[in-house]
C-alpha cells in the first residue's frame, strides 16, 4: 500500500494527485496514514510535519475541518477567518512549506448526512485544494465514502487511483501470509513469551515464511475469529495481553481466553462465543461464515 501511496505523491504537481482510501473500521486506515507520513519522513531524513501531515474530520462542519487542518500546518491562529480565507491559508501554508502529502481521515463524518450532490460545499472545496496546491491528497473514510467519485465527474478525474483495506483473512495462501506478516511484525514488539504463536516461528524459513501443511495453526484460527481479522482488534487484545500480565509471564491459550472475556465482555456472552475455549470445529465453522477462511 506504501508504494501505491508513493505514486500518489509523485504526481502531486498535477491535478490527478488525489487517492481514496476506504476501509470498514478498525482495517487500520488510521494507522497506515500516520505509519506512511513517519515511515516517509525518517526515509527521506525530515521531521514527520515537514513530510505530510495528517487530519482527523471532526465531526461538526466544514468550518471545523478547516480548522484542524490549519491546526495540522501550526497555522498562528487556526480558529480565526471566514471559509474562504481559512481556504487561502492552508493553500499558502501548504505550498511554502513544500508538503509532499495530505492525509484527510474518517471525510464521511463531513459529507451531507442527506444527499451528497456535485454542488455541496466539500465537494467544492476538495477541488479547490487539489487544484491549488502542490501537495497529493489522500482522503481516508469508510466504503461509503466512495460515492465521492460517482457524484462528481471533476472529483473522480482527481482521484484516480483508489485503494481498499480489507481485514485479515486466510481464505487463501496469499491472504494467509499476509496475516503472518503483520502478526510477526506486531509480536517482534511484545515483549512476553508467547508459546500461543509458536506456529509462526516454526513458519519461517531461510527465504521469509511459508504456510507449512505439517504445523497446527488451530491457535491462528482462533485468534482470527476472535479479532474479525481487524487491525484494531489484534492491536486492542494483545495490547491487554501487556497490561494485564508481567514480563516473566507466558502468553498461552489460557491467557488469551481469559482476556478475551475481559476485553469483549460487554458484546458476548463469553460463555458461549469465546473463540479461545470453543471447539476448533466451531470455529472454523464461524470463520467460514464470516468468510475469513476457507
């Protein structure tokens, strides 16, 4: 995705310098922009805030977006001046201090909640910041959000290029091992013991990693159903498994379904629907339903 967004920024002089990224919650749209922009940054030797810089959409207005986006720039007096002037601003801001990207996060909390048409205001004013300024931009939002292109022609000749983050999965080799990557990347920062992924270290070989037909990867599954595959959701629990453990503490099944109950105890009833302690039978069944295995 990294390089995707790359390109996104090599055009960033033209007005075809516009990505849409889309994703359900907790696919990790929000970490990918801020890891981007960091990644980037330390890359080419700036600080974070000279690279890109990147926007939650408050929930209010556009005013508000405005706002926080001359926020982002350490604009002196970001509260002050009428739309069109807080327009101006981020535009000068943005071109004099040569950002290279424009991260704007979770835009359908300021589309219209009625009917978005190609003359609503933030339709109008995304236009105008692509237009004026030598930065790329990349909006961020829910699937929805993707209405954007098909309501506006001028929008859709912006953003050409569109990129979708799903959950995690292990519907297929290709899907599986992507899993293992992020998991093995995430665990190297843990610092427990975790015999519950020893399938992962016995995964990997000389030239990466590979799915191995002879190792028990039943723990996986069940660490799948219980995050739905979601970013979030993985970070979310083992993040308690930190908090709710000591280091000299071994991270087990037992653990995680202890946890898990702790975690997610408000949405299940963790006597019947906990991943952790139900058959494997049921959960690959479960898995299959939510079509996150196959």
């Amino acid at each position: 995705m990294f390089l995707e967004i790359d390109d996104v920024i090599l055009s960033r002089h033209l007005e075809t310098c516009g990505g849409l990224l889309i994703g359900a919650p907790g696919t990790g749209k929000t970490t990918l922009c801020k890891r981007f922009i960091e990644t980037r940054a330390n890359a080419s030797k700036v600080s974070a805030r000279e690279f890109g810089v990147y926007v939650e959409s408050p929930g209010s207005s556009i005013t508000e977006l405005l706002t926080e986006i001359l926020r982002a720039l350490d604009d002196i007096a970001p509260e002050k001046g009428t739309i069109a002037s807080k327009q101006h601003r981020i535009i000068t801001l943005i071109n004099n201090l040569d950002i290279k990207v424009v991260f704007l996060d979770e835009i359908q909390v300021v589309l219209p909640t009625s009917r978005l048409l190609p003359t609503s205001k933030i339709l109008k004013i995304i236009k105008e910041l692509v237009n004026k300024t030598n930065c790329a931009w990349v909006v961020a939002g829910v699937p929805e959000s993707a209405q954007i292109l098909s309501i506006d022609a001028q929008i859709s000749e912006r953003f050409t290029r569109t990129f979708k983050l799903t959950s995690f999965c292990m519907l297929d080799n290709e899907s599986t091992l992507d899993f293992f990557e992020y998991l093995i990347d995430i665990l190297a920062h843990i610092k427990r013991k975790m015999p519950f992924f020893s399938c992962l270290n016995d995964s990997i070989t000389d030239d990466g990693f590979e799915y191995k037909t002879d190792i028990n990867y039943d723990n996986l599954l069940r660490f799948l159903l219980a995050t739905k595959g979601k970013p979030r959701q993985i970070r979310h629990l083992l993040s308690e498994c930190i908090h709710h453990t000591q280091p000299s503490q071994k991270i087990n099944l037992q653990t995680l379904a202890d946890l898990y109950e702790r975690v997610f105890s408000t949405e299940f009833n963790m006597s019947k629907n906990n991943p952790f302690r139900g058959s494997i039978k049921e959960v690959k069944r479960l898995l299959i339903k939510e079509n996150l295995y196959a």
